[in-house]
C-alpha cells in the first residue's frame, strides 16, 4: 500500500486572540477570539472548501496563512516548513508559491496601475522578468484567464467585476504558485458571472496542478468546487470530512442546518430534522464548553460544560460534538 503524500499545507491549533477593552471605567481586558485552536491539513492537488457565517473565522484564517494576520499561536506549515517562524520580511520567498485571491476584485487591484503593472508586479518583485520577457509572460497569463493582448494597457475601471476577478487571479498566477487561498472569489460578482469564474478555476486547478483553500459562505458553491469541506463555528472546526460524506451524511448539528438551507433533489441525502435559533453569539464572550450550544436544539447538560473533543467519527470525517457517534448519527 502506498504511503500518502505529505500535506502541502498543515495548520495546528492555530488561534488568533485580538485584544479588547471593554471601557473606560473596567481596567481589565478582554480577548476576542477570532479562531480558537484550528488544525487541518491540505494534500497537494486537493481542493479544501471552507464554509460557515459571516465572522466565523474564514477570513481570519485565510489571512493568518499568508500572515496578513499575525497568529497568536498554532503552525503552520508549508511544504513542511512552519512559516510563522520566518521574519514577516522574508515571506516573498512563501508567496512564490502561496498566493490569495481576495473576494472583493473592486479594491484589491490598484486603480491607477494598468493591467501589465498589476500583473507583472511579482515578476518585478522577483526580479524574475523585465521588458519584453515580462510582457510575455503577463500576456501567456492573461490569455490563460480568458483575457487578451488588448487588456494589457488599460486600467481596472475599464473591466467588468468578472474580468477584474480575472486579472487578479492572473496577478496571483504570474509566479506559478502551487497554492492558492481564494477567499470568497465570487461572491462580490453578479450571479451570471459567477459561474464562468467558478469553471475557470476548475480549468486551471485540473491544467496548472493547482492545490486550493476555497472559501464560501455560500454551500452550493463549497460542493460544485472541493474535494473535502470544513465547517467553521465561532473561531472553531466543528466538522471536517470528503464532500460526499459530509453533504449526504452531516453529523454536527449546525453542519445539518446548514445543509437544509439549500434545496437539492438527492434522495439519498438524510431529510432535515432541526432547526437554527438564536444570534451567533460573540466572540468577545463565547460561551463556555460547546460554542454552539446556546442555539443548537440538541443541547444536554454536558455541551453547556466540556468543549467537544475533535474526533474522527469515520475514516477521514472528524466532528466536535459530544452526540456525535461512530456510524454518523448525533443525537
Ligand atoms: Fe449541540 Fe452539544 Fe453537539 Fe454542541 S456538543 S453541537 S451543543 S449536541
């Protein structure tokens, strides 16, 4: 049998706690926690969708991997290096291979530099190309994302969102990275549009050989593009698992409401039982033992004290909930 290959990406309890005050009058300070103790891993090739609500963490972890965002603890490591332990000065090396896509492709491209400046920058940066050679190489990148020769002199204003999306996927393309975090790529884009973005990064995964962290609010999304998903609850890694499984077979509660908000035909799929209630709570006070008891509908007495520990229920879909038991059911 042979062994599996080393992950391309390894995160360990990976936690990110921002400082709070609450006033004036209290001395004492509070943290919030953005991620509490997050670990996954990414084989090369593979394509990790990650979803949940708005403030959940995604982007804060997307983030602390290209370290935006400074982690306060956990690792990360890439091609088996931890990478928090670089000087943030010398993470160029990082990003010729780990590159992001941000959602938003209005204010992530530079008003005022044309295409060819914005695409070509990492070349520059790299002092990898210049001139003609690096005309070249930002137009081979262009064409692969469906745009052309006559894009290269112009500006960001004079671009649909779909083919501002485009040049800034051609932007984090032009070093060939293995790697791509892409958070919510599409979701600033028009629904007709969306489609064409979501296939022309399947095309380059499946041409370039490309290994993806994909983050989505939106589960439809998750499905049509990962190979596994992970749902994230308040700063937390509730459920992790291939997508078949964890869209036929959900076992964390707040996975399962998820999953009944989208209305899919399959049989096979398990009908919904429960129903979500309540707020998310904050993160500058979460609630002690599991972070979802407040609005899960299956709380017993335990969840309001022990945080659930993070078990494979079967091969290769781990969960965090005390009711969740071997052969998938909770409850
Ligand atoms: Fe619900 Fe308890 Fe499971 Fe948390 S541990 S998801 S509160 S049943």
């Amino acid at each position: 049998m042979s062994a599996s290959p080393s992950p391309l990406l390894q995160v360990e309890n990976l936690t990110k706690y921002y400082p709070y005050q609450p006033g004036v009058l209290r001395s004492s300070r509070v943290w919030i926690k953005a991620l509490d103790g997050v670990s996954f891993t990414i084989q090369p090739g593979e394509v990790l969708g990650l979803v949940g609500e708005s403030g959940c963490g995604k982007t804060t972890l997307a983030r602390s991997l290209v370290r935006l965002v400074e982690p306060t603890s956990g690792r990360i490591l890439f091609q088996g290096e931890n990478i928090l332990e670089r000087p943030v000065s010398l993470m160029k090396g990082v990003y010729r291979d780990m590159q992001m896509v941000f959602q938003d492709p209005y204010s992530s491209l530079h008003p005022k530099q044309m295409v060819i400046d914005l695409v070509g920058e990492g070349l520059r940066i790299h002092r990898l190309a210049r001139k003609r050679e690096l005309r070249d190489r930002v137009l081979e990148v262009l064409e692969l994302v469906g745009l052309h020769q006559d894009h290269l002199y112009r500006f960001p204003h004079e671009f649909s969102g779909g083919q501002r999306q485009r040049i800034a996927i051609a932007r984090a393309l032009i070093l060939r990275p293995k790697f791509l975090i892409l958070d919510e790529p599409t979701s600033a884009l028009d629904v007709s549009v969306q489609a064409q973005i979501l296939n022309l990064l399947k095309r380059l995964r499946r041409e370039l050989g490309l290994t993806y962290l994909f983050i989505s609010h939106d589960l439809s999304v998750i499905e049509h593009m990962s190979d596994r998903v992970g749902v994230m609850y308040l700063g937390h890694l509730v459920e992790l698992g291939k997508r078949e499984a964890l869209f036929r077979r959900p076992l964390h509660p707040y996975a399962q409401i998820l999953l009944q908000a989208i209305p899919v035909p399959d049989p096979d799929r398990i009908p919904p039982r429960i129903s979500l209630t309540g707020e998310v709570p904050s993160p500058i006070d979460p609630p002690a033992g599991c972070p979802f008891h407040p609005r899960c509908p299956l709380t017993v007495d335990r969840c309001r004290e022990e945080i659930p520990r993070w078990q494979e229920i079967e091969a290769e879909h781990w969960v965090a909930c005390h009711l969740a038991t071997e052969g998938g059911k909770t409850g």
